[in-house]
C-alpha cells in the first residue's frame, strides 16, 4: 500500500485550508503532523460521504496562540486509509490489502491469520482505528472465522524495532550492502547478496 501518514498529513492541511480559509492559517507541517496525530480519529463506519462524517468539534492551539476549531476534518483525514481515492490513490483501501494478502496464502494458515492481525506503524495509532479494521475484514466476508486484530502500544514504533532486531542478527550482516559495492553492481547486488 503505497499510503504514509505524511500523505494523510497533506491532505489534513488541504481541508484544514478549506475550512479555515485567513491568509494568516499556514501552519507549519510539523504542527499539522501534531493536530493529526492529536485530534483524529476513525468512524466506526465508512464515511459514504466525506462531507456529512460525525462532528465532534475539538480546539487546538496554534503555535502563535491562535486557536481553531475541527469538526468533520478529525474524521475525514484518516478516512483516507479506507478509501484512498478520496486524495485520488489508486490503491485498495488498508482492509482489503490486509484480505487481499491474506487471501493469497496458503489455506491452511489463513485461519490462523485472521486471528493474527498485528497492527504497526504510526497511521493505526488514530482512536478507533483497531476496531474499524476488525469490522470492515469481516464485512468482507470473514466473519466466521474469528477475526483478531492486535494493536500494541508503542505500535508507531514497531517498523525500527523490527528493523533493529534484524540489522543485530549475525546472519543479516552477510546481506550489508556498502554504498560502494551498490555503485559497483546497482540493483543486482541486492538479488547477489541476499536470495
């Protein structure tokens, strides 16, 4: 799924412009990252319609003091997980790319799968985002099997972790690949030094 929380970022400020359209409302990104991260949320159901979502108004104060009030822009950000298209992906919405993945494994563990959905990175942080994803899988037709979604706190932290547990085992240093073996060999090194 090519979708990052800075592109739910860009879209948070877009709308933000919309609704708060004073020439002096140009916050910074890193303080849209932070109304993002502090005041979006996810509707238990799919917003049919991007402009009526559930208003639940909240206040955020500006660097400079000022102070703005969201309402349907909380909800209507991380929509964007679910329906990519909205900011014109396009790509599955993160439900169907979790069915659709498993979907294509074996049989006999998909059982297993559906009970194992492990949730990681700093987009599934958003209040509600658990539970939405373990509805809108069995809406695609799992119900039946049990369905478990996990969401670990600390879970926006859980890519590095992985990848630092890698980089520390032995066998992975093998695979390290110095920028000058890369302009040596370009793409093909990679294949060479680990499959």
């Amino acid at each position: 799924m090519d979708l990052a929380g800075s592109d739910l970022t860009r879209y948070l400020r877009q709308i933000l412009k919309e609704s708060h359209p004073s020439p002096s409302f140009l916050p910074h990104p890193s303080t849209i990252r932070d109304i993002k991260e502090q005041l979006c949320y996810v509707t238990p159901n799919q917003l049919h319609k991007m402009h009526k979502p559930p208003t639940i108004e909240k206040t955020y104060k500006l660097p400079s003091g000022q102070e703005i009030t969201l309402g349907t822009e909380r909800s209507r950000c991380p929509e964007v997980l679910f329906s990519p298209s909205y900011i014109g992906y396009e790509c599955s919405g993160v439900h169907e790319s979790i069915y659709y993945s498993i979907s294509l494994s074996d049989s006999h563990i998909r059982r297993d799968l559906y009970r194992n959905i492990v949730l990681t990175g700093g987009s599934t942080m958003f209040a509600g985002f658990a539970e939405r994803i373990e509805r809108e899988v069995r809406v695609l037709g799992y119900d039946a099997v049990g369905i478990e979604v996990v969401a670990p706190p600390g879970r926006n932290y859980l890519s590095w972790v992985g990848g630092s547990v890698l980089a520390s085992l032995p066998t992975f240093h093998d695979m390290w690949i110095s920028s000058a073996e890369y302009d040596e060999s370009g793409p093909p090194i990679v294949h060479k030094k680990c499959f």
